[in-house]
C-alpha cells in the first residue's frame, strides 16, 4: 500500500545532496522512473504522480473480450499514453517538482503539463522557470491558470480563511536601478520549447503584461521566445491604458 503524500512531509526533505547513481540509465517510461526517484529522493508519491491517477476506467456489462459476461458494475483500468501531467488544487513540494522534471527529461512523449490553483511560491515559480529552461525538458504547452504568485509563508488547508495568503510583492528598486523583469516575463522569456502558455487568471498585473510584450520583442536585450504560438492572459487586473 503506497504512503500517504503530505505537502510539508515532503517539502522538508532535504534533496539537494541525493546520490543520483540509481538512476544513471533512466527508461524513459516516465511512471517507472518516478517511481525510482521517488525512492531515491525517500519522499511520498505526489497524487500527480501515480499512474493510476491517469488510468481510465472502462465498464462493459455484457462481456469481456473473452466472452466472460461481466456485471454492470464491474470496472476495468485501462492504461493510456499519458502524454499530459495534471496538477489539480494540488501543492508541489520542491521534492515532487524536481523528480518530475528529472523523469520529463527522457519521456518526452509528455509536452503538456497542467498547473491549476495550486497555491506557488516565488520560490517554487523560481524553481518552475529555471527547469523549463532547461534544453531537455520537454513542455511544449504549458497551463498556470488561477495561479498566482504568493509569499513563500504561503498556508494551503480547510483551516486556512480565505484571502489570507500574501501575495507576492518585488522589492522596492532604488534610484537608477534597473526594475527586474516580472516572473510571468522571465517564464516566457527563458523557457526553451513553450508554444502555449496560459495564465487565465492568475493575478497578472500591468507590469506583467508590459514586460511580456518587452520579451517578446527582437530588441528586447533578453532571449526572445521564438517558439511561442498562443497565449492566453485572459481574467487577469490589466488598465485600459496597459492593454
């Protein structure tokens, strides 16, 4: 019987000295290698993570293929080429992020990865944007929706009121200092094979849509995506005057 993943049991292991040795050849079947990093990392599955999660239930109430007549009731897993991660309402700890794209890397069948409400850090978003500009990290189509970007003291649970948690707020710049580019600029900007990205509602503000338009541009002085197709930056706080 699989453990239980609990966000703060897994966000406290320490994982940046792990030996990496038990996955020098990796399958390439990416559920297989999870499970071994998971091992290696001596963390819980994510809910995300397990293969069942992405198996569809099949009911036939006449008979197998065998001839075998079934009950009405009776369920059969079949397995699928997974080709999209999900994340629904579901936190990723920094150990779940990392063994995710560790395993994308040699499964490149999965282009897609869903992020929905799943309460991001500045830090996880850190950490999100430097693994998509990794060269062999395979997301083509990338979804952040109701995602915005919270304090690092961010607090997920029934027990938590609602509107509690802080957003994100940069730092003040000094005078004659350059004001650092918005993360959703910085994500756009940096991530190596991104052909969709949606950011429906997830707190972009003016500043946010001025710098994405600035990285998109050849003379921005940052690395311009060229590969981006669709973009989405709908139910997001932008003034007429940004638009």
């Amino acid at each position: 019987m699989d453990k239980i993943w609990t966000f703060a049991e897994n966000e406290s292991v320490e994982n940046e000295k792990v030996d990496m040795k038990p996955f020098a050849k990796p399958t390439g079947r990416f559920f297989e290698d999870v499970a071994t990093l998971t091992r290696i990392f001596n963390v819980k599955a994510h809910p995300g993570l397990k293969e069942s999660a992405y198996n569809e239930p099949k009911e036939n109430a006449n008979g197998d293929t065998n001839g075998n007549l079934l009950t009405a009731d009776h369920h059969e897993e079949v397995p699928k080429d997974v080709t999209t991660l999900q994340f629904y309402k579901y936190r990723l700890d920094r150990s779940s992020i990392k063994i995710t794209f560790l395993a994308l890397q040699h499964s490149h069948q999965i282009q897609t990865l869903k992020l929905s409400n799943n309460g991001l850090t500045h830090s996880q978003f850190d950490t999100l944007i430097t693994h998509l500009a990794d060269d062999h990290c395979p997301i083509a189509n990338l979804f952040l929706d109701w995602n915005p970007i919270y304090t690092d003291d961010f607090k997920a649970g029934d027990s938590v009121p609602f509107g509690s948690n802080a957003f994100y707020q940069p730092p003040a710049v000094a005078e004659g200092e350059t004001e650092p580019l918005s993360q959703f600029a910085r994500l756009i900007s940096e991530s190596k094979k991104l052909q969709v990205l949606f950011l429906r509602a997830s707190g972009l503000k003016d500043k946010d849509l001025r710098d994405i338009c600035y990285v998109l541009k050849p003379d921005s002085g940052h690395a311009m995506n060229k590969s981006l197709k669709v973009l989405d930056l709908s139910y997001n706080d932008f003034s007429g005057e940004a638009v």
